[in-house]
C-alpha cells in the first residue's frame, strides 16, 4: 500500500521547505478523488489525506485535517506542516506530542545513508545523534536554511525522507 501510495501522489519534484506551492501540485478534489479510492480504514485516510495534502503544498488543507489527529502520525504531520508555514515554534509543539516516534529509527538509518552519499554527514550529522532522529534540530537547519538559502536541496532531501519514512509507518 505504501509504494502504492507514494507513486499516485508523486509530483517529479520535492516540496520546498518552506510554504512555497509547485506548479506540479495536483488540485485537492483531485487528491481526494485519489485518496478514497485506497480502500483505508477511517483514522488511515484521514492521515493519508493530510499527507498528500501536505506533499502537495496545500498546507491549509493539510493542516485541517491534521489538527483532528490526535495520533503520533497526526502530530508528525502536522508538525511537519507548521514547520513549512513556517511556524517553528509550533512545529517544535507538534513533534512534542508526537513523542518517540516509531519511524525514526527507519529515518536515522536512512537520513545517515543519505548524508554520507552527498558527503555532508559534517554538516548535518547532529539531525542523527547516536542514531536518534532529532525533529527540533531538523526545524533549527530548516529555519536557518530559510534565513540563509543555504543547503535547501539537502534539507529538501531530508525532508523527503522523513516524509516517506512516517507514512511508510501508517500505510506499511
């Protein structure tokens, strides 16, 4: 279901780390066309729902529907929304609630791979401290990458795969 997923909401690029909208981003009935024809339970399409909302910018959308989640995976998303707002801030709230997440062992692994193919576990090595994924200091290089530009596609990157490794969690 996941690789399914995944493959129906792609877009060719990557969402921005910021509240920026891509031209590729399909229109919301069209997602939620696409969203209910998975056949999901009730608390799974509505984190679904959130998350291709979120993949394809509609960060209002997204938010709507994550703020009734009252799940880790809700809380994930919708930190993950507020840090692209940018709301930094709430986002820190939001991956407060979603506590110990199941899925960053799988996103340490893979952020940590990710960073030595690109040679920049310098860099960015302290998002993966002792092999724990580390939200608040994603949120801290994505607010500085906002105020410098620098790094953007890294973060975009990374930002890729904390996405695909929490819905990976509820769609596995």
């Amino acid at each position: 279901m996941y690789a399914k997923f995944i493959k129906t909401i792609d877009t060719g690029d990557l969402p921005g780390i910021g509240p920026e909208a891509r031209t590729s981003v399909l229109p919301i009935a069209v997602l939620e066309q696409t969203i209910h024809a998975f056949d999901l339970n009730n608390s799974t399409i509505e984190l679904a729902r959130s998350a291709a909302f979120l993949w394809h910018d509609h960060l209002d959308a997204s938010h709507d529907v994550s703020q009734d989640l009252s799940s880790a995976e809700g809380s994930f998303l919708h930190g993950i929304m507020h840090r692209r707002e940018p709301d930094y801030s709430n986002a820190k709230y939001w991956f407060r609630r979603a506590g110990n997440h199941s899925s960053y062992p799988v996103l340490s692994g893979k952020v940590e791979r990710y960073l030595k193919t690109i040679e920049k576990q310098e860099v960015f090595g302290y998002l993966v401290s002792s092999g724990c994924w580390d939200p608040f200091a994603f949120v801290d290089a994505v607010e500085n990458a906002k105020r410098t530009g620098e790094n953007i596609e890294i973060l975009q990157n990374i930002q890729r795969l904390e996405f695909e490794s929490l819905v990976e969690s509820f769609l596995a």
